[in-house]
C-alpha cells in the first residue's frame, strides 16, 4: 500500500509540474499514437504505420499553431501584470505567483553586488506528516543572488536555480527587483513564440535570435536593466555590511547565519536551534557550529544526552574504519539478529 501511494504520489506530481502523465517522453506519445484518426496498431506493417505517425505529428503542431495564433488576440483578465497580454496563460501564471509570494521572503546585502535572500516560514504539509513521507528530510536553504555581466548585457543569477530550468523569474529575484519586465521572460513562454517561431518572415527570425541570445547566457541568470540595479542599491546603504532589507531584523539575519554555518540544515535542526537555551556564547555570536575539537561540548546539541551518543557514534565510527571486512561483515549479521523481534 504504501508502495503504491509513493508512485501515485509520483504520476499526480509529474502530470502537475510536467504536463504529463509519465516521466518517460516516449511513454507520453502512447495515446496519441494507438488513439485517434491517425493511430496505428500491431497488424500494420512499417510501410503503412509510418505515414501515419508523422501524419498525426504534422496534425498536432498544426492545430498548436492555430491555437497559439488565436490565443495572440485574446485578452488576458486573469493577470494585473504589465506583460499579460504578450505571455502565454501558464508562463504569466507562474510568474504571478513568484511575484505574490516575494512578502514572506527576508534578505541582506553581503556586498556591493551580492544578496542573501531566504525564508523559514514554510511548514510541511499535512500530508507529509504520515508515512512514508514523515522520513523525508525537508531542508532550510539561503539563497545567493549576485550580479553577472556578459559584455554590456546585466543579470541576476540566483543560486536556487529556478530561471536556469524553467526560464522564469523566481520568487527570490522579485523581493529584490519588484518589477515584471517582458525581458526577464524566456521568449519560448511568449504568445508569438508558439504561433511565429521558424517562419520564413520578419517576426520568426527575430525570434530565432531572441532564442539563440538566451541560450548563450542561460547560465548568467534573469537578464535585467541598468535602472533596475540602480534602484536595487539604493534599498540599502553600503556602509555596514550586512545591510538588511526592508522587513529583515537581526534575529532574521542571525538565523540565516546558522543555517549558512551548517553543511546542510532540516527543519528539525533548525526548530532545535530557535527552542535552545540561550547561553552567554549568544550575546557575543553564535560560536563555532562546525569546528573545535571532538572532546568539546558543541553548542548545536539541545540536550547532554545527545552530546553523549554522538560521541559514543564517534568512537564506533572510528574503530569499525580499522577493522577488516570479515569483522564488518560478522558485526553486520550480530546487529541483524539482535534487531529482529
């Protein structure tokens, strides 16, 4: 049963994020190939299946570019934004909901070009209480966001990676820059893009180049414009650093430095670091989170029991290095054995 919850849990969340029903692209032509005007089946031979394979391809981008011409005259309700009457339902849809949700984020600057943006707000899903799922790590992460050039063109770059793979703004880049520019969306997600791409005209070949631009600098982030950085550095004064932005206080900045101070950061680590006793280390920082020696009493541990078996961890790790794979594996089948009720 739960076997069957994580795959239906898999198929549900691959449909929603990827527009399909399977993770396999091969897997995903199946309806329209054994379905429809154009399918095919077992009695045919290769001579008469083939026409109608690339029959039925011709026939779905066809209606596609039909679609996408008559979606370029429609007007968009759904949408405030500046650009929703040039982007396309899902792509504007998206970039809405980063844009909304850039509230419930908190940042400081680090440098002259470089910002630490982050939010410890999220809660797991009631969902993700029950089993399986409960044994999940779930992580608290700062994002970094810097300035790139590549010869006179300005970009963004977060290191949550979310323009490099979708090509739109992520929530991260619209609490620094709360503006939506046409330019800061990939040209695929434009309503010209689907109806005019690779035409023999004027508009499909601006597109073309549009595409091939942004190929090359996919790696440097969300492109933007100079009075965009201009505002950018004018939220904060670069006297002290780090300079917090609006809605960011000490504590948050403090609690963002513990989570950049560990190697990686779940929420039950996080929850333990907000519910400890403060101790006089505090007022003057937070201390060593990573380093000192292993005989030391480690700030990180919520209780001296804790202390006491990450030790006792410690010494066992250390002596099962030493010994041979004949001991290792005699340990294993003891360890077996007295696990089993």
């Amino acid at each position: 049963a739960k076997e069957y919850k994580l795959a239906n849990y898999i198929r549900r969340f691959t449909y929603l994020s990827m527009d399909a029903m399977t993770t396999s692209p091969v897997e995903g032509n199946n309806n329209a190939i054994k379905h429809g005007q154009f399918r095919i089946h077992s009695n045919m031979n290769l001579s008469q299946s083939l026409p109608k394979v690339y029959g039925g391809v011709n026939s779905r981008i066809e209606r596609s570019i039909s679609q996408a011409k008559r979606d370029t005259g429609k007007t968009s309700y759904s949408s405030r934004a500046a650009t929703a009457d040039f982007v396309n339902v899902k792509g504007q849809s998206l970039v809405d909901r980063n844009f909304d949700s850039r509230f419930k984020y908190k940042g400081a600057q680090t440098d002259t070009e470089t910002w630490k943006v982050w939010c410890f707000d999220s809660k797991r899903h009631n969902t993700f209480l029950s089993e399986p799922w409960c044994y999940l790590p779930y992580y608290h992460r700062v994002h970094n966001l810097e300035v790139r050039r590549s010869g006179e063109k300005l970009f963004i770059h977060c290191s949550c990676g979310f323009y490099h793979r979708t090509g739109l703004p992520c929530p991260h880049f619209f609490f620094l820059i709360d503006e939506i520019d046409l330019m800061m969306i990939h040209v695929r997600y434009w309503k010209v893009y689907h109806a005019y791409f690779n035409e023999d005209s004027d508009i499909g070949r601006y597109l073309t180049r549009a595409q091939a631009q942004q190929f090359e600098n996919r790696t440097c982030g969300i492109p933007i414009m100079s009075c965009h950085l201009s505002k950018l550095k004018q939220k904060t004064g670069l006297d002290t650093m780090p300079a917090y932005l609006e809605g960011t206080t000490e504590a948050d900045w403090n609690q963002a430095t513990y989570v950049l101070s560990q190697q990686a950061c779940t929420f039950t680590d996080f929850d333990n670091y907000k519910n400890r006793t403060p101790t006089s280390e505090d007022e003057c920082g937070f201390g060593d989170f990573n380093g000192g020696d292993d005989n030391e009493s480690h700030s990180t541990y919520v209780t001296n029991e804790a202390n006491r078996m990450h030790q006792e961890i410690e010494v066992a790790a250390k002596s099962c290095d030493k010994m041979s794979d004949d001991e290792k594996k005699w340990c294993g089948k003891i360890v077996l054995k007295t696990a089993r009720p």
